[in-house]
C-alpha cells in the first residue's frame, strides 16, 4: 500500500474512516480539531454520509456519539482535554451503560499549554471512568489504533479513550493504510433493553460489571501489541515510557542500543505482570509520560519508598511536555545546545489580525470602561481573548468556555455594577447561553458583548453554531428587545458605538450588544472556496 | 541519510509549504520523515516553527533535539535567530532578509543583518528581491528559501523538484514552474553566498 503523509489527528481519522465509523462527533479546539475536518473534506466520507457536521459543544457530542453506538454503529467523539470537563457528566455515565456500537473517545491534551488554559492530563479522567485507554506513541500506531479500538470497544461494550497530546497530534509522518476498508455496522439496538437506563437500581448493576470488567481491560493490555517489553543487559534501571515518551527515549539511542529493559505502554490500564518483571528486576525505574506523573505516581506511593524516578523527584521537570533533550540530561547523558539565543531577539506574542472586528469592539470599551474604572471586564475564550495582551489589555478574565457572563453576573451580584462580559458567538451557543438565563431570571445589571465574527475562528474558521440566531436566542430566552442591540463593527461607528455601551452599561438590567463583521481569515477562505466552485462550474459548461 | 531542519518564520507566512513539499519528495523516495508543526492560538501573528527530520533509518522523535538541527531555514531574519540553541556545531541558518514587522519593539535592522553575519555559517538572502526578480512575484519566495537551504540538505535535489510538482500539480503548470524556477535561484544565490 502507497503510504500517505498524515498527521496524527489525520492519522485517526483515516482510521476511523477504513474501520467502519459511521459518524464523528466535535466541538473543535486545538490540537483535536483536523479530525473532524479532515473526515468533513475526505471523499470516500461524503460518499458514506458519515456524519461530520459540528456540534454546539463537547457535551452535546459525547452524548450524539453514544447515541449512535446505543444504536450499534461505530462512532468517535472528539475534542481537546479542557473539552472532556464540559463532556465529563456524559463521559463517566457513559463508562456505566458501555457502548454498543463501538464508541471511540479522542482527547487531545495540550501539555507545555501551546494553545490551551491548562494541561490537564486525560489519562486521570479515563482512570476515574475506569475504561481502556489509547496512547499511540507515532502515527502509524494512531492508525491502527483507531481500528483496535473499535474492536476493543464492541468487545468489552464499554468506551474507549484515546489519548494523544499536541505533538503527535500536529506531527506528520507517512502512514501505511489497510488493504481494505471495513463496511459500517448495520443498526442494532442494545440486546438488554435497560442497558442505557441509569436508575439506581439498573446503574449499581452497570457498575457491578463496569468493575468485574477491569480485570478483562487489564488482561487486554496484558496480551496487546502496543505494550511491549524489551529485556536489557543492565539492571541498574528500568525505563517505563509511556505514549511519545518512548520516542523521547529511543531518539537517545539511534543504533536501538537502551542497554536498559524497556516497557513501552501504549495501552492502559496498565499490563501489571509487565510491570511488577521491571520493578523487581530493576534497581531502579524511571517513568516517562507526556503529562502528569500519573503512572510514576501509582508505582511510587503515597510515602514515596520505592525506586522510582521521572518528574516528581525533579529528573524531569514537573510540567510542560517531555522533549528528547530532557529525556537526554534525566538518562545522564550530556547536551550541547547550541549557541544561546541572542539579547535582541524580541518576543512575537500571537495578535489579532489586521482588520479585524475585534479591534474595533475593544477600542470602544476600552474608553468607556475608562469612565467607570477598570477590572470590570469579563472574558471567553476565542481570538477575543488576545485583547488582555498590548495594546488593549481590555479584559480581566479569561477561565472558562462561556465564564464571561455568569462570572459578570456574580461579580454584579457582589456590586460590581457594571460588570460587562465579553463573548464570541461561538462561545455564546457553546456555554453562554444557559448562564444568560440565569442573569435574565435575576434581571442582573450586567452587559453582554457578543463580538459576532460569525465563525469559530481561533481554530481555522469552522461553521458557528450561532449563525443567524444570535438575536432570536436571546430575545428566546428573555432579554428585552429594547436591549439588544445589533450593528456592524465598523472603525467609522466608533462614536456611535460608545454610545450604546455607555447607555446600555447604565442600563439597570441585562443588555446584550452584539457587534457583527465576518472573521477577516474566514471571508478570505470563502472567497476562495466561492471563486473555486466558480471555476469548477465554469470548466464544467 | 540524514537531515534535521528548523523551518521558522511568523504565523501566515506559509512556511508550511516547504515543510509539504519536502515532506512529499521523502516519503516518495522511500526515506523516513517527520514533521512537527504549529497550529491555534500561536498562528495568530506569532512566532511558528516547523521541525523537519529526514533520514533512511527510522525516526522516533518528533522533536528535534537542542543542539541538533543540521539547518535553520528562517523566512524573517529575527526569527532565525529565536532558533539557535537548535543549532548543530557546524549548521548552517539560512534566513531570508526580508523583515516581517508586527511587533512595536522589534529590534535594529543593521544590528540585527551583523547578528546574523557574525554566526559561523550562514546565507542571507533577499528572498522576496529574487522571487521578484526570477518569477515576477514574490509569491515563491519560501521556495527561493528551500532552493538556498537545499545544498545542506542531505536529499538529492531532484526530489525537491518533485515535491514541488506534486503538492503545486493540481494548480497547474505556470504555478509548478514558478516554484522550480524560485527554488533554482535559491540554490545558485546559496552555491554562490556560502
């Protein structure tokens, strides 16, 4: 077979192609999101009708996707790791009903928080489900995992998580496809009618066999072509490298010569026979793991008093991702960096792009803002959130999908009056709108910016669930049309815009402006497409 | 057969096209590849870097090492430079004259042209003035960027060639010839500035 060169995102979602998957489910977020584009853009998807479109957010696509495997086809559920806490109550319900059609769980963890507000690691939450865990350490195995994964999810009728972090994620590679592309389940309904039924009576019955499973998941493991145990000629160390951390150890010996025996799991739980031959033949083990110390945790103990080494005694550093350097200098091994980087090299922090309507949005808060005081500016999570760097340094908050306007109406509760919150339209359908009722049902003085680029844009310019309905939700859900106030964001409205902030921020109840240009980036993709399709028609006549 | 390369250069600036043309000549030739690149948040006008590792053994890391870059090809002269504990003892920067300027303080033209000409090994070129000048615009300059790196690149020329006219194929002819012509200037300024 021809390889292709693929990303490992793009590597999982070939997989899941050529398994048989009959639908994906996403919000995007960065480093999970070409899954779910790349299946959007992939022919032999659009002629299976694999569905592919985006979901409002992370918890509506967990529970779409268990959906379609309560109906017996094989599906996949992505996002990144901050995604998997607004999916977490769909999550761990789900590791009690189990799958019926295979059911896929992708996380995309952001260790070292290259786009991200923290770097949670997925494998504790797959832990806390107590479901078999995926961590493909290159793309190739991204690929074949995809497949055993699904296999291992009709298997054992649970879920299964796949883990992967930024750099296998956006790292390339050739990948070598199978010959043949499984056909798609036919729909069948669960055998045990009360399989999804999570009364307690039936849920305590789930969980019996949730936990009588765990031995299974853990045989699975045992005997699994991803975990793999290499004997080594010196005890004195056992290396225990987990996902990419096996990368990290093998860069440091090209010729394949780790003198050490080496276990490299890429399956959890964890194959414990394999584990209890490296801690007893060794002196000593040293766990590396993109993430949290999570393994190195588990065998050290809570007083700390076997032999184990990684970053918890400080031989890799605490936080950010592993690096083959790293990795290098724990093994004793010496580096030569290269030459230092020079005194006059600036930083090039990330900007909003030129003409942009954000732009606009901040340099008129920014001066009202200025009439009332600072600190009272609450913010989300999109391009917007770039307005707390220079120039603007607009807002105060940025925590979580949709915080803006609940931690407005809570400060506003507290007296900060007017608290504004700051918002993308994505954003708003994602998580803001429920927090909006809650200020509408208080009529809370707080004012919500709805800054309307009209795509999901910090990710590459996805389809807003929001598009052509901001108004009508919020006038749905109670905010009294006198105040809502919509326009486009032009430079030239700047007065006018002040203006209504200034009278809506004095407004003693809940006001939503929303300022509408389309996303700069996105019009240029559009334009692009549209002059394409052109072309196409064009060749075609 | 072996080459680790640092690709860096400012979200937007397309250094992604090199990274896939090179990346689709190796994986033709049967050679091992790996490319790590930037996505999100850092693309918004910040700084982006690719790792590229070539080789006929197998590649484990993603990440190129510290001090193990063969290359540091860089689009903007600033950013080639954020890039040097990269830098193997003995590699080359190639770095493309042409300022991207989107940041208040950014530093000295003139002190940072002698920054980069007190490196031991190093090409400076205008590749913008000679995509202009070879092609008619600067649209090929990343390619005039792979021509000037490509005499330290431990791949045969003709493969990037065909990277070139594999990735650019489907825009046709004009476009794939462009590319050649840019990636051939880049070569004969390096052969001759080295």
């Amino acid at each position: 077979m021809q390889k292709s060169l693929l990303l490992g995102v793009e590597a999982i979602a070939q997989g899941a192609i050529d398994a048989g998957m009959s639908g994906v489910y996403a919000y995007p977020g960065t480093p999970s999101t070409e899954i779910t584009e790349y299946i959007q853009h992939s022919k032999i998807a659009n002629e299976r009708k694999i569905h592919s479109e985006w979901s409002a957010n992370e918890k509506t696509a967990m529970e779409t996707a268990l959906g379609m495997s309560y109906a017996g086809k094989r599906t996949m559920v992505c996002m990144k790791h901050v995604g998997l806490n607004v999916a977490a109550d769909c999550f761990m319900n789900a590791a009690i009903t189990g799958a019926n059609g295979g059911m896929i769980v992708t996380i995309a963890d952001d260790p070292s928080m290259h786009s991200s507000q923290n770097e949670q690691d997925s494998r504790v939450y797959g832990k806390f489900a107590m479901i078999p865990i995926l961590e493909p350490s290159n793309q190739q195995e991204a690929y074949d995992m995809t497949r055993f994964g699904f296999e291992l999810s009709e298997a054992f009728g649970t879920p299964v998580m796949m883990r992967i972090t930024t750099r296998l994620a956006h790292s390339r590679a050739g990948v070598e496809p199978v010959a043949e592309i499984a056909a798609e389940n036919e729909m069948h309904l669960p055998e045990d009618k009360q399989q999804f039924v999570l009364l307690p009576g039936i849920a305590r019955r789930r969980y019996k066999l949730l936990l009588s499973n765990q031995e299974k998941f853990e045989a699975a493991s045992e005997d699994s072509q991803f975990n793999q145990y290499t004997e080594g000629s010196d005890k004195s160390l056992g290396v225990i490298a987990c996902g990419l951390g096996y990368n990290y150890l093998m860069e440091n010996y090209p010729n394949g010569d780790c003198p050490f025996p080496v276990l490299k799991v890429s399956q959890y739980p964890l194959p414990r026979k394999m584990m209890e031959k490296i801690t007893s033949e060794c002196d000593k083990v040293m766990v590396l793991e993109e993430g949290y110390p999570v393994v190195e945790e588990l065998l050290k103990g809570y007083l700390g008093k076997e032999a184990v080494i990684g970053r918890l005694d400080g031989t890799l550093s605490r936080d950010g991702e592993l690096t083959p350097d790293m990795v290098a200098k724990a093994l004793g091994m010496e580096v030569e960096e290269g030459m230092a980087i020079p005194d006059l090299v600036a930083a090039r922090p990330p900007a909003l792009c030129v003409g942009c309507s954000h732009h606009d949005v901040y340099k008129a808060l920014n001066e009202v803002i200025a009439e009332y005081g600072e600190g009272r500016v609450f913010s989300d999570i999109g391009c917007y959130t770039l307005g707390a760097l220079p120039p603007y340094r607009a807002i105060n908050t940025c925590v979580d999908m949709g915080a803006s306007i609940t931690m407005a109406k809570g400060a506003a509760d507290a007296g900060l009056i007017p608290a504004v919150a700051m918002i993308g339209d994505s954003t708003f359908t994602h998580s803001g709108m429920t927090g909006l009722l809650d200020a509408i049902n208080e009529n809370s003085p707080i004012t919500v910016i709805i800054s309307d680029n009209e795509s999901i844009s910090m990710t590459g310019g996805q389809k807003s669930s929001a598009k052509g309905k901001l108004e009508a939700i919020c006038e749905g859900l109670g905010v009294d049309p006198e105040h809502i106030k919509v326009f486009t964001s032009l430079p030239k409205k700047h007065e006018e815009v002040k203006d209504i902030i200034r009278k809506e921020c004095d407004y003693q109840g809940v006001s939503v402006i929303i300022p509408r240009r389309i996303c700069v980036q996105k019009n240029v993709r559009d334009q692009k497409i549209k002059k394409a399709m052109k072309a196409k028609a064009a060749a075609k006549a | 057969m072996k080459t680790d390369m640092v690709i860096a250069g400012v979200g937007g600036q397309g250094i992604l096209s090199i990274a896939a043309a090179l990346g689709s000549a190796a994986l033709d030739n049967n050679l091992h590849m790996k490319q790590a690149e930037t996505h999100g948040m850092s693309q918004r006008g910040g700084d982006v870097q690719s790792f590229m590792r070539i080789s006929d053994k197998p590649i484990y890391s993603d990440l190129i090492p510290k001090g193990g870059a063969d290359i540091i090809l860089s689009v903007e002269p600033m950013e080639a430079l954020r890039y040097l504990p990269y830098l193997k003892k003995g590699g080359y920067v190639v770095a493309n004259s042409s300022p991207f300027i989107n940041i208040p303080d950014y530093p000295n033209e003139d002190e940072l042209v002698k920054t980069i000409e007190a490196l031991p090994n190093y090409v400076l070129i205008d590749a913008d003035k000679i995509a202009m000048e070879v092609t008619g615009s600067t649209r090929a300059f990343n390619f005039v960027m792979l021509g000037a790196a490509s005499p330290f690149i431990d791949v045969p020329f003709e493969y990037l060639e065909e990277g070139i006219r594999k990735i650019f194929g489907k825009k046709g002819e004009d476009v794939v010839q462009m590319n050649i012509d840019a990636l051939h200037a880049g070569r004969k300024f390096s052969e001759e500035n080295k």
